[in-house]
C-alpha cells in the first residue's frame, strides 16, 4: 500500500509524492516516488523526467501522511 507524503525540506517549497512502505524511526533517507510540488507542478532543480528522488531525514523539518482511499470513505458525524 502506497502513503502520500508531503515532505517539508529545510528552505524549499513542500514536496508531494508516494513511499511503498511508512518510514521507521532508523531510517536515515526517504525515498520519495513521483516527486512534484503541491500544485502538481515539477520541481525546479529537479529533471523532468525524474520518477524517484532520494532526500536525506536531516534536511526535512517534518513530514505529512495524506489520508489515503479507505480512510477518506470512513463516513464521520457531521452538523449543520
């Protein structure tokens, strides 16, 4: 099952894209697949054609997990 990520790397805009597996507290590197900006646009020091980028954990401030399919069809209590 793929997570959406958005990645908050240290002075650069937020970096949306897919991990395979979630990351563990060990690991030192996040390995992003479809790297693109929030808009959906390429990244600028990135080539158009790249599928995959490797960052390292120290240059990210914080990470995001977007909800993926199944949890967005849990059906919560709503007020109007």
């Amino acid at each position: 099952m793929a997570y959406t990520l958005i990645l908050h790397v240290a002075g650069e805009d937020p970096i949306v894209g897919e991990v395979d597996e979630m990351l563990k507290p060990e690991d030192t590197l996040v390995i992003l697949n479809n790297p693109r900006r929030r808009d959906g646009k390429d990244i600028h020091y990135l080539q158009s054609n790249v599928v995959q980028a490797i960052w390292p954990v120290v240059r990210i401030n914080f990470i995001e997990v977007l909800p993926g399919e199944q949890e967005e069809q849990i059906i919560g209590f709503v007020r109007e």
